[in-house]
C-alpha cells in the first residue's frame, strides 16, 4: 500500500532551526509527523508533500518508507504577522496540484491522505487530488472551519464563508472523515460518508518523567532559578499569549517566572509586551528548541499553561500530562474534552485571565494535589493517547478505502 501524504505542515526533526517564517512548528506539524513515522514502521510507504524552508532538501527519506517532498513555487517573502510568508499556503497548493497534473493517472498511489487546519489553499488541493489521481481520499480535519474555527483578521472574516462551504465540500468527497474531537465529529457527520474519531497521540516514552540531572540542566542553560511555570506552543494570536502579559505579573509578585517555549509570527509583539511590563527578568522566551528536548521543558514547569483563544485539540496537553506535569487551560475545544476527564478543576472559562492567574496560584500554592498526582496524570494519557490504537484505525479506514476502491462499478 503506498499513501499519498497531501498537508502544508508537517515536521521536520531534521531541522536545527525553524523560520518562523515558514509556519512555526505546532501542533499539527508534530501529529502529522508523528502520525506519518508510526505508520512507515508499520509497513505502510508514504510519500508527504508538504511546505518546506530553505536549507531543507527538495526530496529526502527521513526513515524507510517515508519520503517528504518541499513543495513550493518561487513567491515574494512579503512578511505577515499571521501566516508568516504571504502567499505561503497557496504557494505550497500550487506547487501541489501542479506536481498532481503531471502525474495524472501515472502514479502509484493507492490512497491519498489529506490533512487540513481550515485553509482555503488546502481545502482546494482535498478536493481536487483525488479527481486528479482517481484514489480514494482520507481526510483528517485538524481544524475545522465548521466546529472550531475562529476567523483572526479582516480577511480571514471574509474568507470565513468560502472556507466553510470547501470544508463541506472536501467532507463530501472523502471516503473517510478522520475527527479530532466529538464536538467536530458530531459537526462533520451531517455531510461526511463515514466519520472516525481519532484523537492525537503522544509518544509515550518520549514524554515521560526526565532524570532529575536533566532537568536540572535544561533550567541550568536557560538560567530559570525559580519555582516556574511554562507555556509551550506557538506565539499565535489564537494561542492566547496576550494573556501571559498579566500572568507573569501576577507571577512576579509571588518570586516564581514564566518560561514561553516556541516560537511564531508574534514574537516581536510578546518581546515588546515583556519589555514595556519591565519583565525582562522574570520571563524567559526560548524561540524554537527541538522537539527532543520539550519534554526537558515541560519537566522544568510546575506547570502548563494553555490560554488558547481556540483549539482542535491541544496536543501539548497530552504531553504535559504524559511527563508528569498539570495543564490549566481554558476550556475551548479539545482541550474542554481532554481535561474534563482528569482534571476538570483546572479549566478556566475562556478569556477569563483573572480566573487563569487564581487557579496557577492555587496549583503553586498546594492545592489540587490529588488530582495532579503525576501518576495519574501519566497513567491517563497511556491508556487514551497510545499512538498504536490510533495508528491502527488509520490502517482500517485505509483498508477499507482500498477495499471500496476495487469494487466493480455497477451498470
């Protein structure tokens, strides 16, 4: 079986460093990633097409049976603070459908896998690959237009309509419609063929309780000299770091510090903000690390904040709890979902700052130490977020897509 990978983000963990430029690594990125090396050691050849930076090679193998391809036409480096490059998501969806037409029916693809996060440029290539290929299509909704989705600019306002009818429109050519979340799921199947939940996962023995000499390290390098509390993610207006301004205030009255781990077209607006609140010393911005070393990070936190304006899921949840580490978190999303069945006292009404600093104080200050016992944390994360129970499903819907796809077309 050989899978067509079609998704403008994806990781690359050959990377030693990341334009923020080029779509800052995220959430969808990791899972993408993740999700693609599960299912080349399980057998499964895949081929990714996806948006690249300079300095990457325009095709390579990262491990047996996964090969990334960079796709993207030459464009003006026009910066913006929401996108990173402009133009860049359609850059990717030209290259893309322009590499498609040349193949034609020449290929030997057997299944076309499209992830999408609510972009127009890749709802346009969802739903035109497989007309131009004629193999089935598998589309995983990262973030939906339809559920989730929150419009964050003036143009994205307008676009807001046009995405929303793609969306419906690449649901309806999918064999198969791959849902984070209920609540997307239960959105989706009003138009979709078949719907399978299948939530983000998490390696388990990546993220997991550091060596203490480890971690001492890590806050040793990034000279964090007291009781901290972290945010990891991209610095994103929906990811809510405005919110962190206030926080680190609060923080600072009682000795402890902010550590921001990541890195995304709103730096230069968060490093302001920290300068122009006289918090230089008790805020520490990493920019980009490498994803090994974020669980050195999380362990580093007494915990994670997620103030996010709106989320899918909220795959750096998952990962805090797997390492040993509470989230408080607004309850949007996935989030909402995730949290609600092991700390439900942690999630915070959305946009309430007030509410977020009070419930990090009372989680610094001792309490809710029943139900951030470490083990429990890590032990709910292993039974739910195994990436071989997800992975398998994967394998199903493409067996059955496989198996739908040989059919004799009735007369």
């Amino acid at each position: 079986m050989k899978v067509l990978k079609l998704t403008p983000f994806f990781h690359h963990p050959d990377a030693d460093s990341w334009p923020a430029a080029y779509d800052s690594v995220g959430g969808m990125q990791i899972q993408t990633w993740r999700q693609a090396v599960w299912l080349a050691q399980e057998g499964i050849h895949q081929h990714v097409m996806t948006i690249g930076f300079p300095g990457l090679p325009k095709l390579r193998q990262l491990i047996p049976l996964l090969w990334v391809e960079r796709m993207l036409l030459p464009m003006p480096k026009i910066r913006s603070e929401f996108s990173g490059l402009m133009g860049l998501a359609q850059s990717w969806a030209m290259a893309t459908l322009c590499a498609l037409l040349r193949k034609g029916r020449k290929h030997d693809f057997d299944i076309v896998h499209a992830h999408l996060d609510g972009q127009i440029p890749a709802l346009l290539v969802a739903c035109l690959a497989p007309r131009l290929l004629r193999c089935p299509l598998i589309l995983t909704v990262h973030c939906s237009r339809l559920a989730v989705y929150t419009p964050h600019s003036r143009l994205d306002i307008l676009q807001h309509g046009l995405a929303r009818w793609l969306e419906r429109k690449a649901v309806r050519t999918a064999f198969a419609v791959v849902a984070l979340t209920q609540r997307t799921a239960s959105q989706l199947t009003r138009d979709a063929h078949h719907v399978e939940i299948v939530p983000d996962v998490v390696d388990t023995t990546q993220f997991a309780p550091s060596l203490q000499e480890d971690v001492v390290a890590f806050r040793k390098h990034h000279n964090l000299r007291r009781q901290t509390v972290g945010f990891v993610g991209r610095i994103a207006k929906e990811k809510g770091w405005q919110h962190l301004i206030p926080l680190a205030q609060a923080l600072r009255e009682q000795e402890c510090e902010l550590l921001i781990v990541g890195d995304g077209t709103q730096r230069d607006r968060l490093r302001y903000a920290i300068d122009k609140a006289g918090l230089q010393d008790w805020v520490t911005v990493t920019g980009f690390i490498p994803n090994h070393e974020i669980p050195l990070a999380i362990a580093a936190c007494r915990l994670i904040v997620m103030p996010s304006a709106y989320e899918e899921f909220g795959g750096v949840s998952i990962e805090a709890l797997a390492t040993g580490v509470p989230v408080v978190a607004f309850a949007v999303g996935g989030l909402t979902e995730i949290l609600r069945g092991i700390t439900p006292d942690l999630l915070i009404a959305s946009e309430d700052t007030s509410a977020l600093i009070a419930r990090v104080k009372a989680v610094l200050a001792g309490n809710h130490q029943q139900s951030i016992d470490p083990a429990r944390l890590r032990a709910y994360v292993v039974q739910r977020y195994a990436p071989s129970v997800m992975g398998a499903r994967i394998i199903y819907l493409y067996q059955l897509a496989l198996i739908d796809s040989t059919k004799p077309v009735r007369p």
